[in-house]
C-alpha cells in the first residue's frame, strides 16, 4: 500500500507541475529589452526566434485570429485542420461553393505557413471548382478566386518563392492554354464584372490580380521576376538541379508568350521589340544565371568556350567533364531551341510571314476569298490568296535556312493550317489545287496533321462571310 495520502499525492503533483513550468516560463517568456538597450535572459526561445528570423511576424503578414484560434485550441490545430480539410470536400462535391470559400479562409487561420495548403487549395479553387461551372463568365470569377487565394499566400508568407511563382504559373496557364484563354485573356483586361468598370460600358480590370491593366503574360511575368528575387534574397526554395533551372525560367517563358501574341493579334509595330526582349531575357539573363548540377557542379547554360574553361577549374573537373554537363542541361531545357525561336522571330523575314498570314485569314472570312472575273480567263485571284501565297513562299524561305525549323510543333501546326486554307481558297473557286506550291513537300510528309488543320481551318472559319 502506498505511504502517502490523497492529500500528500495531490500536493506532490502540484509541485511537479510547477517544477516543470518553470522551464517551460524560462524559454518562452517573451523576450524584453532593457533600459540600455540590452535583451534580458528571459525569452530564451524568443531571442533566438528574432536572431534566426524565425518567428511568424518574420514570414510575412501576421493575421492577429490565427494566433488566437491557435491559442484556443491547445494543441489540437492537427485535427482540427483535418476535420475542416473534410468539410471543405464535403462542401465541394454538395456544390456548396459559398460554404466551401469559408471553410478554405477558416483552414488558413490554422495554418497559414504550410505552403502546401496554399498550393493545394489555389489549385482546387482555380481548376477543379471553376470547371463546376457552365457560363465563361462564372469560371473566370472562380479562376480569380483561386489566384487571390494564392496571393494572400504570397502576403503570409513572405519568404517563400514558390508561392509567388505559382501566382505566376496560374495567370500564365489559366488565361494563356486553358480552354477558355480564349476568353479568359479578354476577362483578364475587360473583367465582365460590373463592379469594375471604368466607365458606363467600358469594362476594366479586377484591381486585385491586374491593378495596371496589363496583358496577362506580363502580369505574371512580374510575379515570376518576384519568386526568383525572393529566391535570391532568401532561399527558402532550398532546391538545386532540374527543379531549379526550370523553376528559374519563368520570367523569360512569359515574356516569349507575350512576344507570341502579338502578330496573333495584329499588334505588328509590336511583334520585333517584344521578341527582342525575349531573346535578351533568355539569354542574357536566364542564360548567365548559375545552376547546380549532380554532386553540385555548376554550369550556365548560355556558356562561352572561356565560360567552361573558367566553370571547370571551378568545379575541379576536366573542360570535357564540363562541357558534357552543360550539353545535358541544354537538352533538359531546350535552351537551343528556345534561343533559335527567339532569334527568328525578330527577323524582318518572319515579321512577314506572319503578317500575310494574318491579312490572309482576314480576306477569307471577311468574304474577300473569291476571284473577280467575267467567268473567262481574264480574273485576278482573290486578296486571301496573294496574301496566302507570300506567306507560304516566306515560309518555306525559312524553311529553306532553318533545316530544324518543323521540329517545333507550333510552327508545323501554323504552315499546315497555311496550306489548309489555300486549299479552301481553290475549292472555292472551283479550281484545283497547283502541282506544285511552296509547302507542298511539308504538306505531304505530314499526313496525320492534316485533319488537325482541317478541324482548326473549320473552327476558325464559322462565321465568315460567303457571296
């Protein structure tokens, strides 16, 4: 039997609790500053918290009810986070979209530095709710949704460059290849919004993800020129290698996008200066950033035979043991091809094609596809056809000097679809197709990329007009 009592037991766990207090007071008390200027040796923990720049008013913007709510729940921030993680599932697949919005604010209260919340729940807001939805219109505000979530994530957490590139990646992404980017690029400038008009019928931007009105390429290349500044200043992304050379190419990405849109729009005073940007932005500032490659040797992808020799002695490798790293990481990227585009499409020669192009596709669906005539020989071939043939004779000029040019994609796509509409012109016209005409050799050796220029050359062709 035990030798002491309810009352000795009692009083023996009291002070054990205190005696364990004590400690606990000593290195979490909040640390103070003297008269002199000197911190006191209370506040241990507090102290070295300021010192290492680890406490949360370090990290970004500090929201005063997550400490609270933090504070309440003694401990169980875990499960309570989990059950809230569950509601808001619950509340999506119920198509409780309001529900859901508050259950996703109320999660972030709890945990407002696990960057995978942020990352996870801007995602589902942007891509999977925002696809719930029927009308363009309801999808953007979701689309919208999403980014701001993120970009409060950016406001919390100051020190983490991720989080800036993903605002970067979602504007980029969701209003330049989804679906509706067709749409989504026009919202992003002219948000259908009321509430942000300018004026009575002149719609404006959303202030709190375009403040400037800008395109969307460059708004997020401004939030990518962030992340790799934070990444610069702080570190935290703590990655090296393949993630890193990609993670570090975002801004140069989105201004070759931009560059890209602009013969699409007709911009064509536009098309040569935002090329040369890119160009310069990918190889002058991408391409002289220093990377880490396998057992951390570095290497600069836009390298000089002197930049090896140099990067080699540094390393404390041979000049063949470096120029073979560099070789994998051009290939990683496509540095070679990103910086071939680049340099061609600056060029006057591509400016052109371009340009006859799109006046072509202009003709064809303004009605001005057909030839003017009596009905005898005497005719002259219709404005979408002159166009047509000065673009394809540019490009196969390009063709001609670029022996890889077709290896991108994008480029076949564009002179298949070129020919497609030539094609159209004649069928119009009552007239055959030439033996022979500049693409004809590409058009043939690309069979399966016929019906996808033909479904393309359909698409666009809907609405023009016909005599």
């Amino acid at each position: 039997m035990s030798r002491i009592n309810s009352r000795q037991r009692k009083l023996l766990y009291g002070a054990s609790i205190l005696l364990l207090l004590a400690p606990i007071v000593y290195l979490g008390f909040p640390s103070q500053q003297s008269g002199d200027g000197d911190a006191s040796r209370l506040g241990l923990l507090s102290q070295k918290r300021r010192q290492y720049e680890l406490g949360e008013a370090t990290l970004g913007n500090v929201d005063p009810s997550s400490s609270a709510i933090n504070l309440v729940l003694l401990g169980l921030r875990g499960p309570a986070a989990t059950w809230l993680h569950m509601q808001a599932i619950d509340h999506q697949e119920r198509k409780e979209w309001a529900k859901l919005r508050s259950t996703v604010d109320s999660i972030i209260l709890l945990q407002p530095h696990y960057v995978q919340i942020w990352k996870f729940q801007g995602w589902n807001l942007a891509y999977n709710v925002s696809r719930e939805w029927d009308k363009v219109d309801d999808r953007f505000y979701w689309v919208k949704e999403g980014i701001k979530f993120l970009q409060e994530g950016t406001r919390r957490n100051q020190t983490i460059p991720i989080l800036f590139h993903d605002v970067g990646e979602f504007v980029q992404k969701k209003m330049g290849v989804s679906d509706e980017k067709k749409f989504f690029r026009e919202f992003f400038e002219k948000d259908p919004d009321p509430r942000f008009a300018t004026a009575p019928e002149l719609p404006g931007p959303d202030p709190a993800i375009n403040p400037n009105g800008l395109d969307s390429y460059l708004v997020a290349h401004g939030w990518f020129e962030d992340a790799n500044r934070k990444d610069d200043e702080d570190g935290v992304i703590g990655v090296k290698g393949m993630t890193h050379v990609f993670f570090r190419q975002g801004p140069a990405k989105a201004l070759i996008d931009f560059a890209g849109t602009r013969a699409q729009k007709g911009l064509f005073a536009e098309h040569i200066p935002a090329w040369e940007r890119a160009y310069k932005s990918w190889m002058d500032e991408y391409g002289r950033m220093d990377f880490y490659g396998l057992d951390d040797k570095k290497y600069r992808l836009n390298s000089t035979e002197d930049d090896l020799k140099t990067l080699a002695e540094e390393n404390g490798i041979t000049v063949s043991a470096q120029r073979q790293l560099w070789a994998q990481n051009l290939d990683m990227t496509n540095f070679r091809q990103w910086r071939d585009i680049t340099n061609l499409e600056r060029g006057e020669q591509m400016l052109e094609a371009r340009r006859s192009f799109f006046l072509a596709r202009e003709a064809y669906n303004g009605g001005r596809g057909y030839d003017v005539g009596d009905g005898t020989q005497n005719f002259q071939i219709s404005e979408a056809q002159k166009y047509l043939e000065t673009a394809m004779q540019k490009w196969q000029e390009l063709a001609d000097a670029n022996q890889n040019l077709f290896l991108d994609g994008d480029y076949l796509s564009e002179c298949m679809l070129l020919v497609q509409y030539y094609d159209a012109v004649h069928q119009q016209n009552l007239r055959s197709l030439p033996a022979t005409f500049p693409l004809k050799a590409v058009w043939d050796a690309n069979v399966y990329e016929q019906s996808e220029a033909k479904r393309t050359f359909l698409i666009e062709t809907k609405g023009r007009k016909v005599q």
